[in-house]
C-alpha cells in the first residue's frame, strides 16, 4: 500500500513541512519576489496578505484600496493592494499572486504573547485553492499541485 506521500507525489504534488506553533497555528516558510518570510497558514483567510511593515522587504508596489479587512478580532481595517507578484513555497511557483497588506501588529502581537514569532504575513484560501493544496495535520505537510 502506497503512503500519502508517495500517491501524492506521483499525481504532480510537492510537499512542504508545516511547523505548529504554540498558538496552534501551522507556519510555513514562503519566498515573495525572492526574499524568504514566515507565514501563518490559514484557511479561513480568503486573500494572503502581507503586513504594511514589510512592503519594502518583499519589494512590494502597493495601491490603496477601497476594501476593508477584518479578521482576529479586528474590523475595518485599511488595505492596500499588490499585483503581480511572485510567490515560492517549497519548489512550488505562482507568478501573478495579488496580495493584500494591512496592518498585522495585532497578529504579531498575540504570536509574540504565547511565544511565538512574530510572521511577515498569512497564506490563505486564494493560494490554497489555486496549487489544489492538500493538508496532512497529523504529519505537519502542505501538498501543493505542481
């Protein structure tokens, strides 16, 4: 009998390792226009999204937006917006990713009260959706279609 691995691997999936953090939340590490970030992994985000603070870092050409984001108990807030975008999870590639940057201090903040490190950002359902993700909780790997 084949493991998940092994049958997933053959139908065009690569495997990325999830790290659980002490807020149970998975992180996985990303590269946007190159540069590595941390991320949260959350499927109830329906963009991913970077924090206003490292729009330089991920070399980010932002415009405002008329959008409003909410999310971890906070409502409201302002956003801007980036196109075309490359993003790199494991040997994973997408080149057109839109991304949404708002203020993650609130985030980082809860991360940084339990212990965690603070992230540059969170992959969400857009991305999810778009490598066909497959997500294995008991042995922490995200399955990204090639």
């Amino acid at each position: 009998m084949t493991n998940l691995n092994q049958f997933l691997t053959e139908k065009g999936y690569v495997r990325v390792k999830m790290h659980l953090t002490k807020t149970n939340h998975f992180e996985i590490i990303a590269k946007i226009n190159g540069v590595k970030g941390r991320f949260i992994l959350d499927t109830g985000a329906s963009n991913s999204c970077v924090d206003f603070e490292s729009t330089k870092l991920f070399k980010l050409t932002a415009k405002d937006s008329e959008i409003k984001a909410a999310g971890a108990g906070a409502i409201d807030m302002l956003t801007q917006v980036s196109d075309k975008n490359s993003l790199k999870i494991g040997k994973w590639k997408y080149n057109k990713l839109a991304l949404i940057l708002f203020n993650l201090s609130h985030v980082n903040t809860a991360l940084i009260n339990h212990n965690s490190k603070p992230v540059d950002g969170i992959i969400g359902a857009d991305v999810l959706k778009k490598s066909k993700a497959i997500i294995d909780y008991n042995k922490k790997y995200l399955y990204l279609k090639m």
